[in-house]
C-alpha cells in the first residue's frame, strides 16, 4: 500500500521535468527509486536495475558510493553551507577552485561555480559578453552554438539548445543567438567552395560580423542530441577559427567531463583548450548539486581588473557541501583510476557493437568516445533507409531492454527516433558491459521479429 499511496501522491503534487504530464498524472511513476550500489539501482518494489545511462549522464562513480556521503556528512556537520557573495569564502570551494586549475588543460586556471549545467552556460554567455564589454567592446554579444546540440533549459542555454522540442515549449528566449551546421571540418577551416558552407560557422561569423559575436558554445561530444562525434580536426579547427576572428570557444563539458570520454575533459581528445569551460553532472557523480565555468587566465585577469560589484552569482554558488562531494569524487576518480578503465571499457563495448552489428541488419552507425556511445537503427542499412517515421525504433528497443531490467535512453536524429544511447556509470566492468551488449542482443532480436 505504500508504494501505491506514494504513487498517487506523486501524481498530485510532483510536476516532474522532461515527463509527459498527461501519461504521468495517468499512470503514476515508472519506477520510484529507492537504492543504487555500483552501476545498479533498485526501486521501492525491490526490482534492481542496470543503469546504462549513469541517470542523466552523471554518476560518473557508480551509486552508492560510501565515502562521497561520509564526506557530505562530513562538511555537512561542520558547515553545511556559507555564503561565497561579498568576500565571503569557504575551505572546500577554495581547494576544490585550485584542484580544478591543476587538471584542466591550458590555463583554465580560475572558477566561477554554479548548481548545474544550465546555470554553468549562462554563466559562460555572461562572462563572455562581460568579458568584451571591458574590452570596450560591448557590441561583442552574439552567441553561436550548434545544429543539434544540447546546452540546458534556463533562457539562454534553452536558446542556445538546438533540439526543437525544448523551443516549442517555452518560445523565444534570449535573444542573439545563432546555430550553426555541426561538424563540418572543412568549412570552418575555410574552404568556401565545400558545398556545406552556407550556415556554417564561419559564414555566420563572416555574416554577423566577428564584432558582434561574443563566443561560440559547443559540447566536445553532443550529448542529447544525438551522441554525435566531431570529426577529427573539427575542434582544432574552431579553435583557429575562433583565434582568428577574436571569438571565446566556450566548451561544454557537462556531460563529457570528468573522465566520460577516456580523458578527463572531452576537449583533452583532441588538445584543445577553451576560453570558458562549463562543468556540472560528472563533478560530484551527481551527489551534489554543482556546477562551475573555468575561465583562462586572460579572462580572469580582465575581470579582477573590475572594480565594482560583478554582479551575478547563484545562492548556492561555491557550496561548501556540494564542493567538498566534488572534491573527493575527483579524488576517487584518480586513486582508482578510473579514467583508464573508461578507455578499456570502451574496448569491449566497440566489440559489443561489433557483434551487434553482425548478428542485426537493422544495427548501424554505432559509436563510443569512453563511455559515451550510441548506435542506430535502420530498416536498410546498406540503402540508407530508415524506418517509417512512425516507428519509433529506439524506443521499441530501449522498452524491450527496460523489461530486461536495463535502463537505456532514446534519441532523435534527422529520420525519426532512432538512436540508442549508451553511457554506464565509469566504474563498470567487463562482465557488466557484456551484460548490457546480451540484453540489447535480446531486444533488438524481439524488435527485428516485429518489423523486419
Ligand atoms: N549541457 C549539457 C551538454 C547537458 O547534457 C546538460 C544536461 O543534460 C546541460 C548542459 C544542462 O545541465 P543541467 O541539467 O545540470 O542544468
């Protein structure tokens, strides 16, 4: 009775984000969870389940992790928060400020913490703009993200999103914002002849006019939109690109930070150092609320040359609980580490899309950076011929995989929803992997059985 009475309480009172209303106030909850150890979770009814999307991405470390809640514990018995505004400052956020500096690329050495991912990018648009504007250039303001990108749901990392369901909901955002073709190499390095140069981001630089553009916002891997990979060299070009017309590269690293990817910061796959690095989810694994924008060392010393109040910041903004988490999942992630077996993991994962793409026709473009990965599904592969728009193929198999007790995430391309996204907790092993391969072997098999 209990779980059911929480059902409908849930129903009534709990307006859950990213959920469909009307099915949630119908059906109650999919699953409450009540427990997590390792790469597992477990709900109120005792099911257990594997968690081969880390949540939303983000506990890096695995649930359940003992020593993060003896830490929080810890700083929350001696004190659980402190204000950072006006000169205020505490322990853990100054350790965790400097521990930031030393494992970022470049001189990313200074920090401005958040609660979260959106907030982060915000922040980043803020900085940027600020930035300029104490160069006397306060024309400098534009923002360019990427076709099919994810940034966050505040206004201006809602704009900044590409994915059209999140502008349906709340229509127009901030305004100055321009998103440009992903990916396109040859472009940005200049090549005006490639047949992809209208709408990339060079031709909105050259456009707008590199005097109005602020910065440009990408995440190294794209994450919700897609799981899409840069093409080697697409980085290092916008990097230049950026470079020469004085634009801030702001790197998203929410999801691809904190060893996701086989290095700890995406950027670091391709030796690329940003402007401003966002950072939120893998900091703390998701045992705090937290979120920061590195900022290189020109920008930092541009605005401590201010002297009035900057005036933005969050409540919780340098928490000392939620920096004290960060500061031993940081610590962990190395003691154990982590990051390597992320880049064996990834290994047996390539060899588990291998296999699953040899035993189905309908499996194709698979891919994994780390543990960030994906793969597709096609009604012909070898024709390129997706399903009928109707049927919402990843969705099929991530259901058939959820009745097998694995937790899986679709995701929309350009032909329908047909991409299955992978990303398990960075502590899982071989045997686990295998496991999540052989469960989406047997659905997969019962989708093929429906359609082909
Ligand atoms: N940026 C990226 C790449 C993300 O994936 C997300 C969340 O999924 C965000 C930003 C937003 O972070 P948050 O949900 O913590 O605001």
């Amino acid at each position: 009775p209990y779980i059911s009475e929480l059902a409908e309480l849930d129903k009534k009172h709990y307006l859950h984000p990213t959920t469909v209303p009307k099915l949630h106030v119908e059906n109650g909850p999919k699953l409450t969870f009540s427990e997590g150890e390792g790469i597992y979770v477990k709900c109120l009814n005792g099911e257990s389940y594997i968690d081969g999307l880390s949540m939303l991405w983000n506990v890096n470390i695995g649930h359940g992790n003992k020593e993060l809640a003896e830490t929080a514990k810890a700083q929350m018995s001696k004190l659980a928060f402190s204000s950072s505004f006006a000169g205020f400052s505490n322990e853990p956020a100054v350790h965790l400020a400097e521990k930031l500096s030393t494992m970022a690329p470049g001189d990313l050495n200074s920090v401005f913490f958040t609660s979260g991912g959106s907030e982060s990018n915000d922040t980043a648009f803020k900085l940027a703009r600020f930035y300029w504007k104490l160069q006397g250039l306060p024309d400098k303001r534009k923002i360019i993200a990427l076709k099919q990108s994810y940034h966050g749901v505040t206004i201006g990392a809602q704009t900044a999103t590409a994915i059209p369901a999140f502008h349906l909901f709340s229509g127009s955002g901030m305004t100055e914002v321009f998103h440009a073709t992903a990916h396109v190499t040859n472009c940005e390095l200049g090549d005006k002849s490639d047949p992809n140069y209208k709408g990339c981001i060079r031709d909105i630089v050259e456009r707008e006019g590199a005097d109005t553009i602020a910065a440009i916002i990408m995440e190294p891997v794209q994450g919700s939109g897609g799981v899409h990979m840069p093409p080697d060299g697409y980085l290092q070009a916008v990097r230049k690109l950026c470079d020469e017309f004085n634009i801030l590269f702001i790197a998203d690293e929410v999801i691809c930070g904190f060893g996701r990817t086989g290095e700890m910061f995406g950027v670091d796959n391709w030796g690329v150092v940003p402007d401003l690095m966002c950072v939120a989810k893998g900091i703390s694994s998701g045992y705090s609320q937290l979120g920061g924008v590195l900022l290189k060392e020109k920008i930092h010393d541009t605005i401590v040359q201010y002297d009035e109040v900057l005036a933005h910041g969050f409540t919780y903004s340098g928490h000392p609980t939620a920096c004290a988490v960060a500061l031993k999942n940081i610590e962990i992630l190395e003691r154990n580490q982590v990051v390597e077996n992320v880049k064996d993991m990834e290994i047996v994962l390539e060899d588990g899309f291998n296999y699953l793409k040899e035993k189905h026709p309908t499996v194709t473009k698979s891919r994994a950076l780390g543990l960030l990965s994906a793969f597709e599904l096609y009604a012909d592969r070898e024709e390129g011929i997706p399903f009928d728009q109707s049927i919402l193929s990843a969705t099929e198999v991530v259901e058939e995989c959820f009745k097998r007790k694995l937790i899986l995430r679709p995701l929309v391309s350009n032909v329908g929803r047909n991409i299955v996204a992978i990303a398990p907790p960075l502590i899982i092993n071989k045997q686990q992997v295998e496991e999540i391969i052989s469960i989406l072997d047997d659905a997969i098999s019962v989708f093929e059985k429906k359609y082909l």
